[in-house]
C-alpha cells in the first residue's frame, strides 16, 4: 500500500535525535517555556525572516491570539468584519469567530484553490479592518494583488500559513502557523507558533498566551493559556533544520506529478514551481471523485479528501448554509489529495503516475 502520508517513517528518521532531547528535558525538570521553546522562538524566527516568533498550543490558537492581539492593540474591535476564502479548512473562520470578529468569506479561484483577489474589493464595507489570507495546500496566495487592496483599504494583513511552513515570500505580515503531526513541519502532539515585525504584537502576544503575563503574577491582559509545550519545541528543535530538504523532495514529486499525469479525466493545477509552494498536499480534481478513489484504493494508493465539505455547509455554521459558494462549493465536491511526503521514494512517484494515467 502507498500510503498517503506515512507519519511514522517520517519522523522514525530522527527517532533518536528525540529520545536525546527527551532525556535532556527530563533531565533538566523544566516543563513549561523553558530552553527548547526560547530556542524554537529564535530559529524559527530566523528561518521565517521574521523579527519575532511566539509559540503557542497549536495553529487555531495562533491565528485566535493574533486577533486579540490587535484588539488588545485597539487596531481591531468586535464585530470588524475579517475577509477570509470560502475555501479554506474551518480553523480559519473559526479563528476569526472566536476573537468576536466577523468573517466575510470570499471565493476562490479554481485554478490555485486560494482566495480570487479579484473578488476582494466587492465584499469590503466600512466595517472591514483585516485580511485573514490562507496559503492552502502550501501555495502561496496572489500576495500583489492582495497587499495592494489592503494598502488602499487600510486593512490589517493576516496570514494563515498551516499549511506553508517554509514559502520564503518576503511579507513582513504577521502569520500564524500549526505544527500538527501531518503539516509539512509536525511535532509529535499539537503545536503551532506566530510569526510578526510587529514589536507592539509581539509583546502582547508573549503575555496573551501566558494568562496575560509577561511576569510571573502579574496578569496585565486577560489572557489564556496556550504555551508551546517544551517538549514539542525540543522535538521541532530536531526537526527544522531539515525543513527545508523536505520541502525540496516535496517539490520534486510535484514536478513530476505535474508534468507526468496524464490523463483527461484528471484536472491539474495551475501551481507554480517556483519557492513560491511547498506542496504541504498535491490536491487534483475529477468529475467522479469516488471512483477514482475507488480505483486508487484498488490499486493499493491511499488517497485522501481536503476537504468534503465547505465551511458554510457545515452544521455549525447553519446560517450560513443557504448561502451560495459555487466555486467553493465545485472544489469541495471535485477534489482529491494524492500521496505526496518527503519519505515518498521515486518508485512510488511512478506507480501513482503509472496507474493514474491508467485511469
Ligand atoms: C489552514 C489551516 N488553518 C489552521 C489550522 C489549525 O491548526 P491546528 O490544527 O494546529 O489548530 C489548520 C490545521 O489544522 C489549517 O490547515
């Protein structure tokens, strides 16, 4: 069976690196915002060109914190509205819904899955104040087009980069980021952390998810807890410097995925091959999903959905659910994610190709 995403060769690769660094984190006794994590915030922070990074529980708490960050800041209020894609996983929207903010949500372009910059301007009111933009799939979103509506709307930039750990797109925006176990950079548990330029954010930020404490009792903001586990930043402390090779066989199987599928029945994306993707997942879209993931399974290719149903068709969101997103909607329906991971060998590479273009 090819697996879709095999976590365990993945990080049985630094199987002893970590038993290291858990023995020295048992070792040294110190549990919450010690060493590992103060060494995390300051490597990740290089490795993103970033001034500060902030480590926080995981990426839905990254993107809630930066929000109330900029509340605490006075930049947001409840009830600003946040533009934020129709296509994108949940944790975006509710991200914004949790900070008491109002997301707008915004179709996508077909072709890249991110959000249509050319269908922003159409949904900003007096009350919009911010952009949440997602990276999904590990493609970088139309940042030009983007940051040029934001500049003439005088709107707060936001990106959701869970899925894009590693796009070197000089911003100096401030992101949130998710270390769950199957993103392109996993810890073994949740994790996440926030990247910004910003000194006032960051500040706030490092009390914000510390009960609102830069010193220990004293609560200057009412915070919440959600602190970078020690252990996890030490485990992301063994696996960073391999990021970035990982990113590079991730890119090299897309390459051929690209270039090699062919097949009438199977649609491509339009994704650059450029630094500007990290292929976090290689997602192709067919009329009859279920038979070709039948076909797939047949052939011993485990295939996986990101994602079968929008956000506003969710039960949660049941007053959203007569509203129409028809491209959205059309992705949700259409797409499949093909194995693709860094342990990926390129014997697998040619028979996913191999029996794809079978089909
Ligand atoms: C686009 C996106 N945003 C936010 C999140 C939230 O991250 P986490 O699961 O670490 O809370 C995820 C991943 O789960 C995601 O894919």
């Amino acid at each position: 069976m090819i697996k879709f995403l095999d976590l365990q060769k993945i990080n049985q690769q630094y199987q002893e690196e970590f038993q290291q660094k858990l023995k020295l984190v048992l070792d040294k006794g110190w549990f919450i915002l010690g060493d590992e994590v103060k060494t995390f915030e300051n490597n990740f922070a290089d490795y993103c060109d970033a001034k500060h990074c902030i480590g926080v529980a995981n990426g839905l708490d990254a993107l809630v914190l930066i929000f109330k960050g900029y509340i605490q800041l006075g930049l947001l209020k409840k009830g600003d509205e946040i533009i934020v894609p129709a296509n994108t996983y949940i944790a975006s929207i509710l991200a914004i819904l949790q900070a008491d903010l109002v997301p707008v949500l915004v179709e996508p372009d077909l072709e890249t899955y991110n959000i249509d910059p050319d269908l922003i301007e159409a949904k900003i009111s007096s009350k919009t104040k911010g952009i949440l933009v997602v990276h999904l799939y590990g493609q970088l979103a139309n940042m030009n087009k983007i940051i040029e509506i934001g500049y003439k709307y005088n709107l707060l930039m936001i990106e959701d980069a869970a899925q894009s750990h590693g796009l070197k797109f000089k911003g100096s925006h401030t992101r949130g980021f998710s270390f769950y176990p199957s993103k392109n950079f996993g810890a073994l548990g949740d994790a996440g952390a926030i990247t910004t330029n910003d000194d006032a954010l960051a500040k706030v930020l490092f009390a914000l998810r510390n009960y609102g404490s830069e010193e220990k009792y004293h609560n200057e903001f009412i915070g919440i807890n959600s602190r970078l586990d020690e252990l996890q930043a030490a485990f992301l402390n063994v696996k960073l410097p391999h990021l970035h090779s990982e990113n590079g066989i991730r890119r090299s199987i897309a390459k051929r995925y690209l270039s090699e599928i062919k097949n009438v029945r199977i649609k491509l994306p339009s994704w650059d091959l450029s630094d500007n993707h990290v292929f976090h997942l290689f997602v192709v879209r067919t009329a009859d999903r279920e038979a070709l993931q039948a076909y797939l399974k047949q052939n011993n290719i485990e295939t996986v959905i990101h994602y079968p149903i929008p956000p506003h068709k969710q039960k949660a969101f049941a007053n959203w659910n007569s509203l129409s997103f028809p491209i959205t909607e059309k992705i949700h329906k259409e797409v499949l994610s093909l194995p693709m991971s860094p342990v990926m060998t390129m014997d697998e590479v040619d028979y996913v190709i191999k029996i794809l273009n079978q089909y």
